[in-house]
C-alpha cells in the first residue's frame, strides 16, 4: 500500500483525539483496517476524504468541492437542509414521494391531476380513456386514438387531423357529428354483395348495398328481397333504404320493410298498368341503431 504519514505523527506521544491523519493516493484498500476508530484517510489523487467507524470507511466527501451542502430546483435557488435533512415532498394526485432503504421513489397516483397542460411531442397512450371534463383534447398534428375504450371529452376533442377509435367508440352523448366544410361528411366504408331475388343476400355491416339479380316483377305485384345482416339484432332496429334499378315503364316503390334478428325483408311492388320490370335492383342501405 503507498500511503504517506504526516511528519507531525512521528513525533512525541501519538494522542487518542484528534485521531491520526493517513495521507495516500488512493483509496482504503480493502486490507487496510486500523485499530483506532475516527482514523482520517485522505486520497489526496482522487479527491476523497474517508473516516474509520471501526468496522468500514465512512467516505465523508469527494471532489474539488468536497460533499453536497445544497439541493437547488428550477426555482427558488439554492438550498441548505434543516437539522442535516433535505426534505422531498410531492403533490396530492400529482406526484408523491416515498422513501425505504435509503431510497426515495417517486409514484404517480392512479388519478393524476395536472395543473396545466400535458403535452407529449410523440404518443401518449391510456390503457382506459382520456377524459376532459371542462376543456379540450387537443391533436394539433396526430391523432387522437382509442384502440380499447372510448375517447370521452365534457366539452371539445379538436384534432388537426383525425380521431381514431380501432375497437371502441366516439360517442357524442348529448351533441352531433358535424362537418362544417363543404364537401365533407360521414365516410362509411360499406360492404356490397350481389345474388339472385329468390334467395336472401348477405350483406354485413351498418351500411352496404344489395344488388338483387334474374328479377322479374309484373304490373301490380310484389316481391320481397331479403337483406341477411347480422348488425340487424331485433325488430325494432330502424334501417334507411334507397332503391334503384328499374325497367322503363315500370313504377317500382318500396312498399314496407321488416327486420329481425339478422334479417330484413324488403316489399317491393310495381304499379298497377305498369310494364313489368326485369332489370337488377339495388338496394342500399343504413343502419341507424342496434
């Protein structure tokens, strides 16, 4: 070991206090275990200062500026502790603190209140639902997106581009779904399916079209096409119907529908003197509830 004893230590009668100063250049080598407790080391290279308890080195400071004196934030300075504690104290529903085994974890509650904004310049992601009881959520340039659950907002959700919901909802409680630019609306992205009159066409989906073929409808008769659509669940489920298709000189209306599970038969009939009509019908479709 490469320590160095202050020349005053070799002189005279060595006292219990102050204890001895060891001078090295490095730090207490694990071997190094003196009889007296409060042994000084100094590693004069490194820059640390070490005091013996009796069983360890007790490291009392370290660096050019020795140990830390002062804990300072984003305001308020500098600051010295009180009675040798520092203090870490956190927010109700924001952030809290709490400390075991010389550690100090810092925990955010399960119901987080921020003051103000919080802002994330990728994704911020919820497990559940964001929601905004009196102001907005607001996306100026991504998206806002519900992949489980619902994006519920008490006043405004105002995106710059899109809303997004993979498996949930966008449900306006007491409000509408209003588009204020010309030209834009509600896009549905319908399913279409073609068969012959006689059988029932399989068409799922809240919105879609139906192409009914080999048709033949006489002045004065009826037929019943039938929409097989699982979305339709009872009977008093309401479905919005547009028919066209028709042979010149007939005079096609829809004359009633039902629903029920699954099913919606549509009555269509031809005027009475009408010509009888053969050309395909196509009816498209809405659903407006479960």
């Amino acid at each position: 070991m490469s320590n160095e004893r202050s020349p005053k230590q070799y002189t005279g009668v060595r006292a219990i206090k102050p204890p001895d100063l060891t001078l090295a250049k490095i730090a207490p080598p694990a071997g190094f275990k003196p009889t007296v407790k409060g042994q000084l080391y100094l590693d004069f290279v490194g820059l640390s200062a070490y005091m013996w308890s009796g069983t360890t080195w007790i490291l009392l400071g370290t660096g050019a500026s020795g140990s830390i004196n002062t804990i300072s934030g984003d305001t308020g300075g500098a600051q010295g502790p009180v009675a040798n504690n520092f203090n870490l104290l956190g927010t109700a529903n924001q952030i809290t603190v709490t400390g075991t085994a010389a550690t100090q974890t810092f925990h955010i509650p399960t119901t987080f209140i921020a003051p103000g904004s919080i802002r994330s310049i990728t994704t911020v992601t919820s497990g559940t639902g964001f929601i905004a009881t009196t102001g907005n959520i607001v996306a100026s340039t991504g998206n806002i997106t519900s992949t489980l659950g619902s994006v519920g907002a008490a006043t405004t959700v105002t995106a710059g581009t899109t809303v997004t919901a993979t498996l949930g909802d966008i449900t306006a409680t007491n409000g509408n779904f209003v588009s204020t630019a010309v030209g834009k609306g509600i896009v549905l992205n319908s399913a279409q399916a073609s068969g012959v009159a006689s059988g029932p066409v399989v068409v799922n989906g809240r919105s879609g079209r139906a192409t009914f073929t080999s048709v033949s409808i006489a002045a004065a008769a009826d037929l019943t096409l039938t929409i097989t659509n699982s979305a339709i669940t009872a009977s008093t489920t309401e479905v919005m119907l547009s028919m066209s298709g028709a042979t010149t000189g007939s005079a096609l209306s829809i004359k009633s529908k039902t629903a029920s599970a699954g099913s919606l038969a549509i009555v269509v009939t031809n005027g009475t003197g009408a010509t009888t009509t053969t050309a395909d019908i196509q009816i498209d479709f809405l659903i407006l509830n479960a």
